[in-house]
C-alpha cells in the first residue's frame, strides 16, 4: 500500500509540472527522473547511457516539463521502481524476471507506472518470454498509426520512426493494455534509445536524432496523460 501511495503522489506532482499541457500552476518538479531498468539474465540493460538524459533535456525544453536531467537505476524487484513514474528499458540479449520481480513490476504498472521497452536488438525474444511473466493474461498487440501515442505534440503518421537499420524491417510499436489502460510500449525495429544518445555516440544526422527524441516526447506525454 505505501508503494502505491508513492506513485500515486508523484504522478500529479509531475503532471502539474508540465505547463504546457494543462493550465495548473507550475510545480517544480527537478527531482523527479526517468528511470532504467536494470534486470538479470546477462542483457546489457545499461547500453545508451546518454539517452534519458538528453530526452529527458529534450522534454523539458519542448513540453515544458521539469525533469532532472540525470536518471536512476532501478532495479526490477526493488520497491524504488515506485519512485519512477516513467521506466526505460533495453539491451541486446537475455532478460530474466525472477517470480518476485514480476509481480513487483506487475503491480508497479497496475499502481499507475509506465514501461518503455525498446529492442536495441537482440532483445525481442527474451523480452516477450518475460512480459508473459508479469502479464500472463496479456499479449502484445500492435498498435495502429492513429494510436493516440503518435499523435502527441509531435505527428507520426507512419508509426514510429526507423531510427536504425538491423534487419532492414519496417519499426513498429507494440503494447499491453491493462483495464484498457497502456502500461507497456515496446518499440522494435527501432532503436529509439539510439536516437536519444549523444550526436557523437552514433553519428546520427541531425533529423533523425530529432524524429526519436520527438517520439520520446510523444511517449512520456502520453503516459502522464491518459
């Protein structure tokens, strides 16, 4: 009960923070961060280590928002996960949920958290084995490209954007809806957490560094919205 307290209390507290949104006062909120998921299994849950900083910069200068501009780590058991009103999540490999971290991340989500997973490659097959542990009455269905979370601020008629090219297949955006409610966006064939890192990292040209991090944008905006 007292981890449900806690999402419960930050959610409005970042709500309010973001202006551009609503019409309520704004609410400092630089202590709130996005959160990494850090899991077991092998899967190098730290790649990308630039990219929630800079959405989180990106937000705050597009959609008003007052993130801190570092992250936290947070582990899948830990009762720290309700400290994050938004996860991020990915990797190249293996993902393993022990029974007690999935009901921990289960109930994260049922409290009102959001989950970002994005297949930076090699993810897909293990990330689907573990989801099926946390929601095992769920499946992940494909969203359609009129989906309200691609059409937030930022417009994408297509779907989500090809940030990087792997297997030459089209992105695409999937989730798991809990009492009609998105808990889950998985973003792959994508790389969106690529996109986000520093212009260095991955030498990116500069509109395509802009489409992430606006879909980025679009997801954080959405899950605080709906």
């Amino acid at each position: 009960m007292l981890q449900k307290m806690l999402l419960v209390f930050l959610l409005p507290l970042c709500l309010l923070g973001m202006s551009s949104w609503t019409d309520a006062p704004r609410v400092e909120t630089a202590n709130l961060r996005l959160g990494l998921l850090k899991y077991n299994g092998g899967g190098d849950w730290y790649s990308n280590p630039t990219a929630l900083p800079n959405l989180a910069a990106f937000c705050n200068d597009q959609l008003g928002t007052r993130f801190a501009t570092d992250y936290g780590t947070v582990e899948v058991g830990s009762a720290e996960l309700f400290n994050y009103p938004w996860i991020h999540m990915t990797g190249h490999g293996n993902v393993v949920f022990n029974a007690g971290e999935a009901e921990n991340l289960r109930n994260y989500l049922i409290a009102g958290g959001f989950l970002h997973i994005d297949d930076n490659y090699g993810m897909d097959p293990y990330v689907r084995v573990a989801l099926q542990q946390v929601f095992p009455e769920l499946s992940l269905v494909e969203l359609p490209f009129d989906h309200p979370v691609y059409h937030q601020t930022f417009d994408f008629n297509n779907g989500l954007p090809k940030i990087h090219e792997h297997d030459g297949e089209s992105p695409q955006g999937y989730g798991l809806f809990y009492e009609d409610r998105l808990v889950v966006f998985y973003s792959f064939q994508c790389d969106l957490g690529d996109g986000w890192e520093d212009e260095s990292v991955h030498k990116d040209p500069p509109e395509i560094r802009r489409a992430a991090l606006e879909m980025g944008a679009n997801l954080i905006e959405f899950a605080f919205e709906q």
